[in-house]
C-alpha cells in the first residue's frame, strides 16, 4: 500500500515539473515581449513624449480623446473593417469552394494543387509586397503588359498611385495570400468528418448542396470558426503587406489602422500618441476575442 500512495504522488510531481520546464521559457518570454510592452504603452499613452527624454507632460486621457477624434483613425478602421468584410465574404468561401475540390479522391493532382494554393502563404509578407509592386507598377508590370497585349491604345492604371483604386489593390493581394491558409484549415476540417455520412447522404437521394449544408458545413464547425477568428484579428493587424506596398499612400487611401500607429510613434516621433493608438488596437481585439468566444460558448 506504501509503494502505491508513493507511486500516486510521484506524477503529479513529474508533471508539475514537465509544465514549469515546458512552459517556463515560453511564459517568460511572454511576459518580457507581449505582458510587460502592454502595460508601457498604456503608461506612455498618457504622455506627450518623443522617446528620447523624461516624461514630464502628463495628458491624462487627451491622447485618447484625440484619437476619437482623428479623421486618419476613421479612415483606417473603415480600411481595416472592409478587409474583414471582404475577408469573410470573399477569402473564406473562396477558401472552401477550393478545399472542397481538392479533398476530392477523385480530384486528380489534389497533392501538387494543395502546395501550389499554400506557396502565396508561404512568402513573406514583405517580399510579397515588393512582388505586387512590380506586378501593379503601370510602366513595366504585369498589369502593363496585360494592357499592351489586350488593349494597345489604352494606358495602364496606376493602381498603387490612385486614391480611388490603391485599397482594392491591396485586397486583392490579401486575398491572394492568404486563401491558402484557410483553404488548409478547411481540409483538416474535411478529414474529420466521416465519409460513410457523405456516401449515405448521397445513397438516399442528397443533392451536392445538400450534403453540403446538411452534412459537411456541420461537420467543420470548429474549423470555420478558426477561420473567421483568424480573418478578424489577421484585419486589424496588418502591416507588413501594406507597409510594403506602399506605406498605406497615397494620402492615407491604403492606410491601416496598425500603418498609421506606426507613422504616428516611430516616423513622427510622437511616442505617447502612438502608444495610445496601440493600446487602443489591443483593446479592440481583446473586445472581440471575448465576445467570440461567448458567442461560440452559447452555440456550444
């Protein structure tokens, strides 16, 4: 009995010690690189600072009066909910039609498409940019030769340059990247539903649609809501991309809610306001991360 209660004990011991190994170094790191900025910018958003001295000006919640107020901050939340928008609406069923295609056994080549839709995921968000650019650019690009093949008395669009054209420029590159994600997440969802479900389905009579709706849509549940999740806040973060094609020009037409902080704290030197700009980004995707979550809870 002796030998038993110490064998009981012993992992739990070896367990504690599995997490604090396990987790230690990621929960440090954490905290030095995500917990510990959080609370310095909020300190630094109640100051007028540039980084380079004392804080003495102490504004208080000025800087985020300023920021309901700021013209440029409506502008890059309306860029930034149209992303999302167009995001769902456009990316995602995108994402599934193409998981659907390629999950089929009889679908020939399904291994080589599968690669080939995930390799815009796979580059860098930068060099993805700098590619675009050359693509869009209207003296030497893609775009240009289109026009010079199809329409030689026509001149190319100067899609990055338009304030009318540079956010549909951009979105079209989101999409291109981005797709392919969610079109994997979608096939892992695929693999978990039962095939006898399907082959029944259409054994009594089911339409593709309705084996679609009925059976499969359900049976990825978990993966869409993945899906979703990661399209929201991936709209409210971007950066890189959009950095890259253009710094969010011309006059703010392309510009980011996350391109304008960074304009704000490290090109203007206008730390606290900056700061500011930050804490308000986190609190919004804090915001909806929990009401995501309750709205899956109650669904559960």
């Amino acid at each position: 009995m002796a030998y038993r209660r110490v064998s009981k004990g012993l992992p739990g011991k070896v367990d504690f010690l599995t997490l604090v190994v396990l987790l230690g170094p990621a929960l440090i790191l954490f905290t030095a690189f995500v917990v510990i900025p959080v609370f310095e910018a909020a300190v630094f958003s109640l100051y007028k600072w540039n980084g380079l001295g004392p804080m003495k000006d102490f504004r208080g919640l000025a800087n985020y009066l300023q920021f309901v107020k700021d013209s440029i901050v409506h502008k890059a939340l309306g860029h930034n909910l149209i992303i999302a928008v167009v995001s769902l609406a456009g990316e995602l069923p995108l994402a599934m039609a193409l998981a659907l295609i390629v999950s089929d056994r009889k679908f020939k080549g399904a291994v080589f498409f599968r690669t080939f839709f995930f390799l815009p995921y796979m580059l860098s968000e930068v060099i993805t940019g700098v590619l675009w650019q050359f693509i869009y650019h209207p003296q030497y690009g893609l775009v240009k030769s289109f026009f010079t093949f199809f329409l030689p008395d026509a001149q190319a669009p100067a899609l990055m340059g338009n304030t009318s054209t540079v956010l549909w420029a951009i979105l079209v590159v989101i999409i291109w990247k981005y797709f392919g994600l969610h079109m994997t997440i979608y096939i892992a969802g695929l693999q978990d539903i039962p095939q006898e479900q399907i082959e029944a389905a259409r054994i009594d009579g089911a339409s593709k649609s309705q084996t679609f709706w009925s059976i499969i849509l359900p049976g990825m549940r978990t993966s869409v809501q993945l899906s979703v999740f990661f399209s929201m806040i991936g709209s409210f973060q971007l950066f890189d991309l959009v950095w890259a094609m253009g710094k969010g020009d011309p006059v703010n037409a392309g510009e980011t809610i996350v391109t304008y902080m960074y304009k704000v704290g490290l090109t203007r030197f206008n730390i606290g306001y900056g700061s500011t700009i930050a804490v308000c980004i986190f609190l919004i995707c804090l915001v909806f991360s929990i009401l995501y979550q309750r709205v899956l809870a109650r669904e559960n």
